[in-house]
C-alpha cells in the first residue's frame, strides 16, 4: 500500500482470495513447477525457484491484506503457507547444494530479494552474488527479467554500495553480446 489507499484492497479482496485458491488447487504442494521462469536469462532458472519465491510473495501480499480486512483466518492461512515455502526454498536452494545447471546471480538475487536467508548468513548469500557476477562474462549479469530486478532491489549493506556502482558503470558489453 504505496499511498496508504486501501479501498482497491477492499473491492477485490474476494477475487484474491480466490485467485490464491485456485493456485492451492493447481499446486496442492505449494511448489510452482510449470511457468514462467527468470525469462531471457543466459543460464538456466528453474521454474521451482522463480514460481515458488513469486507464490511466496503473494503469500505475504495476503497475509497483510487479510489482516486489513480484519480476517483472522485467513491472515493465519497466509502466514502458515509463506513460512511453508520459505522454508521449503531455504532448503533446497541454499541448505542443500544445487547441482543442477543453475544461473547463480539469480538464485542468491532471488533469496536475498524474497528474505528468505536468515540475517546472520546475508553477507554469505550478497558474497555469493558479487562472485556469480564477477565470473559472468566480462563482469555482466547473465540474468533474466526477474533476477536483474532482484539484484538491483535487495538492499545491501554500506560496504558493498561500491560493487554496485562498479555494476551500474561498466562501459562496455561481454564478448559476443550485440
């Protein structure tokens, strides 16, 4: 709620609610499988990651709608499915190693971007990023829509505003990119 207006929260709560059970019936795990995923990025994305952090947010969106509406049940049901899936991508995707092909600048963008690393381990997972970064070809991202966005909105911490500059100056293009 950007301008504290929550009259549209108001007239299409029900349709959300809906629109979030259909989701539950389509994906009764929880875990988005088939979609879109981190579309244009150079290396592979799973649809896992991606659906699943976006099913999240929509978790955490509701939860706080619910607790506008004053509806106790279902600020209870949202909170109960993001810690489900936040819980469930911590472990698959930063607990357990990844040995699939993965494009890493996504995956540690997106579990920064979402919260889902615990507080004492972000420099880890931001440490993480700026490696996957640096090894892409000639410094550049190798991300898609959603990773590029993630990497430039999650805040980082002071000492790391550097590498950031670094990343938004970069004056030239990777080889064979046109």
């Amino acid at each position: 709620m950007y301008y504290n207006d929550s009259n549209l929260i108001r007239e299409f709560y029900d349709l959300d609610l809906k629109w979030m059970d259909k989701v539950a019936r389509l994906h009764p795990s929880g875990i988005i499988d088939r979609g879109l995923s981190d579309h244009e990025s150079l290396v592979k994305v799973p649809v896992k990651l991606i659906g699943t952090t976006h099913y999240l947010q929509c978790a955490r969106i509701m939860k706080r709608f619910a607790a506008l509406m004053g509806d106790k049940e279902n600020e209870a049901r949202f909170e109960k499915l993001a810690d489900k899936l936040t819980s469930y991508v911590l472990e698959e995707y930063w607990r357990k190693p990844v040995k699939d092909t993965i494009n890493r600048q996504t995956l540690h963008a997106t579990l920064l971007y979402h919260d889902i690393i615990p507080e004492n381990e972000k420099r880890v997972a931001i440490d993480f990023l700026f490696k996957a970064i640096e090894e892409g070809p000639a410094g550049h991202f190798t991300t898609g829509i959603f990773g590029t966005q993630y990497i430039w909105k999650h805040s980082p911490p002071a000492d790391t505003e550097t590498r950031y500059l670094k990343l938004s100056t970069v004056g030239h293009f990777p080889d064979g990119a046109t």
